[in-house]
C-alpha cells in the first residue's frame, strides 16, 4: 500500500474559489489515462510549509485514509 501511495502524484491548489477547485478537479479526473491524483489546497496551516513536507503529509494521511476505509469495509463483511 505504501508504494502505491509513494508513487501517487499530487496537485495543490492555492488560491481558487471553491467553485473553481471543484471545476478543476473534475476537468483533471476526466482526462482519460492518468492515474489516480491526490488533490489538497494551501491552508493558513501548510501555506508556508517546505513542498516536500506538505507532500510527504497529504500522502501519509492518504495512507491512513486507506487503511482506515479497508479496516472499514473488511468489519462489514
């Protein structure tokens, strides 16, 4: 799962509108071939962090989201 989500590629937003984010997310989810994108924006928190640490934080916590979901949906079965 790790790799997986190491080798996620990230997009964030500084600076939009909520009704632009979202337009922009469902334009880039809608071209056909690329693979699966995590999405954040800038917040008065990450704004000023090193890119490398905010990346490094969007894809940990994607990575627990994960566990959590499949934590979730095994429970379930």
């Amino acid at each position: 799962m790790f790799d997986e989500v190491k080798d996620t590629p990230v997009i964030i937003l500084n600076g939009f509108n909520n009704d632009e984010i979202n337009k922009i997310m469902r334009a880039i989810k809608n071209v056909e071939g690329l693979p699966r994108i995590i999405f954040a924006t800038t917040t008065k928190t990450n704004v000023n962090w090193k890119i490398g640490d905010l990346i490094n934080e969007l894809k940990q916590e994607d990575m627990e989201v994960k566990k959590a979901l499949k934590k979730t949906l095994n429970e379930k079965k």
